[in-house]
C-alpha cells in the first residue's frame, strides 16, 4: 500500500516476547520503518531488532550511561539527528505496548493524515486498557489479550487523556519527546483525534477532558498485561525517569474495566498475515521463543525476592479501579489546573 513515510521510534528493553505482534501491528497500520533503540536486554530483544531488518527496522544499541533522565531520553535525542528520522514524512515516538486504531478511511494512519490535510501535528489521544482481571503470566497477541479498558470519555487521571504525537517533519521541530517534540521554530497547527484543531499555542501533553477524543482515532496502550506482566514490568523499571519505582500507584490508575475495546481487531487480519511473515525471517521464531521462556525464568526468580513476591500478592489481591464520574473527578480536575496555571 502507498502512503506517506512514517518513521516509529522505539525504546525497547526485554520486550522479545511482544515485538513481533507489534510490530506487524505497526506495519499493518501504515508504519513504514522503525528505528529501534535497546538497551542492557537478557532476552534477546537486541539480536531480535537485528533479524528484523529486513522488516525496515533499524536498530541502535543504547548501552547508556543515561543520567536521571534514562534511555528513553537519551534515544529520542539521538533519534531527532538519525537519517531514518531525517528521511521520514512523519515520525511518531512509540512503546511497544501501544498500537494505533484509525477509525477513516481504510484504518490505517495514512488515512488519519489524509483526513487532517492542516495537521502538522496529530495528537493520537491514548486509551488506556486495564488487565481484564488476568493473574498469570500471558503469551500472545496483546490485543487479543486485553479487551477492558477506559471509558471512551474519561474524567479522571490525567493519564487516561494522554496523547503521542504523529508529527509531521516540516522544521516545527528539532527535538523529539516522549509525546511531543520540542524546538524547531514553533508554529505546529495541531489537531486531536476527534478532528478538532488545537489553539494557537498549544502546549499540553493531556487533551481535554469530557469529550470524546476518539472519532478519527486512537492509540491503544496497554501499560499493565496481567500480573505478572506488571512484576516483570517493574523489575525492569522505566524508560523515563528511571528514579520512579513502578508500584500499586502506578497498577491503580490504569487497570481500567469500564468498557469493552476491541478496536484494534480491525487490523487483526492484517497483523496476524504479517506476524506470520516476520516469523518466517531467519532466527526471528527461535529469538521469539526464547524470550518467552526467558520471562518464565525471570518470572520465577523474582518472586524469590520479597519486594517482587509483596507486589505480586497485592496485584492478585486488587481488584480493576471504578472509572470516576464527571462530577466527582471536577473538583480533582480544577485544582490541578489552578496548580498548572501556577507553575506547580
């Protein structure tokens, strides 16, 4: 299919055992080349990033040292100056646990920007899925996996009306961020998913609340899987901000159940057809093997450690969080405005 260059960039550590379902996912939705930064991996993602070349992924060791701010920084630094980002029409920054749904035209992000012709910038609106009441430690597609999710107009935390940019290379900018980027000589005309164009100006990393930001699309994020997903997940710790312990604060305001998703199903086809042939790709089948019984292993061995043995007994323990209502997260809402509006 034809369609605009668009560039991922990717900051990856232990995620063999979800790289290829998203990546097909990615290709299916319109995503032509990858820059893929790894770091300090004991499951094989880095030599996975190296037998998928041939899918148009490129990969950069990222072996630090990566100061406070952690490799997530540190690659989309680098990745601003790479040639791939250079060579791109449009270059959206990405994990591995977020995948696009567009709701025009043929669901692919080609289509998204056709539909936004202004756009220098779409602000792909997050939906946040919750892990569905799952305990054990998954394997396979996460889409196919996790299906309860947020509300489709949230009202409380800020997390649930978060966005990644798809932003178009035309100078606006000069340095990528985890959501948006920075520098460049300003200017960027931005547009939500629902098709609406941002203010002059506009400078947030959250969209508003109480409306539907999802009409033309959304990004899909699944920042939890299964319990066991998520102590895996905090002993790996963050990409930014590697200071931040990943804990029940972090479980509580994302394992959302107040509705059932299964958008990313219209892709599903299409990533499956392509996830059959990226494991077809000499050494990617065996790496993808690997690094599932990699995470058994590891699974394991932290639950000899009481900090991650504690944690796995509270997850099993809690119970999917109640999606608040307009009028009890208002007063929650106004006081953070005041505290942006003040510089807090």
């Amino acid at each position: 299919m034809s369609g605009p260059r668009i560039a991922a960039v990717l900051t990856v550590r232990d995620e063999g055992a979800r790289l290829v379902d998203w990546l097909a996912h990615a290709r299916a939705a319109g995503v032509t080349d990858v820059l893929a930064f790894s770091n300090d991996c004991g499951d094989g993602t880095d030599r996975m990033l190296e037998a998928l070349a041939p899918a148009g992924v490129v990969h950069v060791p990222n072996p630090g040292p990566h100061g406070n701010k952690g490799p997530q920084f540190a690659a989309l630094k680098a990745a601003a100056r790479h040639p791939l980002v250079r060579a791109a029409e449009w270059v959206l920054p990405m994990d591995v646990d977020e995948f696009p749904v567009v709701r025009v035209g043929g669901g692919r992000l080609p289509d998204l920007i056709g539909a936004l012709p202004e756009a220098g910038g779409i602000a792909l609106g997050w939906k946040i899925f919750g892990s569905g009441g799952a305990k054990a430690l998954t394997e396979g597609p996460v889409p196919d996996l996790f299906v309860r999710a947020a509300p489709r107009i949230a009202a409380w935390p800020w997390k649930a009306a978060m966005f990644k940019g798809l932003v178009r290379r035309d100078g606006t900018w000069n340095r990528l961020g985890v959501h948006r980027p920075r520098g460049g000589r300003g200017g960027m005309v931005w547009f939500d998913t629902s098709g609406r164009r941002m203010p002059d100006g506009w400078d947030r990393l959250f969209l508003p609340f109480g409306r539907d930001n999802h009409r033309l699309a959304q990004l899909n994020h699944y920042p939890l899987g299964s319990a066991a997903d998520y102590v895996l997940k905090a002993a790996r710790g963050r990409a930014a901000h590697p200071g931040d312990a990943l804990g029940m604060d972090y479980w509580a305001e994302r394992d959302f159940d107040a509705e059932e998703d299964r958008s990313a199903e219209a892709l599903g086809p299409a990533r499956r057809e392509e996830a059959a042939r990226l494991m077809a790709l000499p050494g990617v089948a065996a790496l993808h093997e690997a690094a599932l019984d990699w995470r058994r292993r590891r699974l394991r061995a932290l639950l000899e450690e009481e900090r991650f043995r504690a944690l796995m007994g509270r997850l099993l323990m809690a119970r999917p969080i109640r999606a608040l209502r307009p009028e009890e997260a208002a007063p929650l809402l106004a006081a953070a405005r005041r505290a942006v509006d003040a510089g807090r």
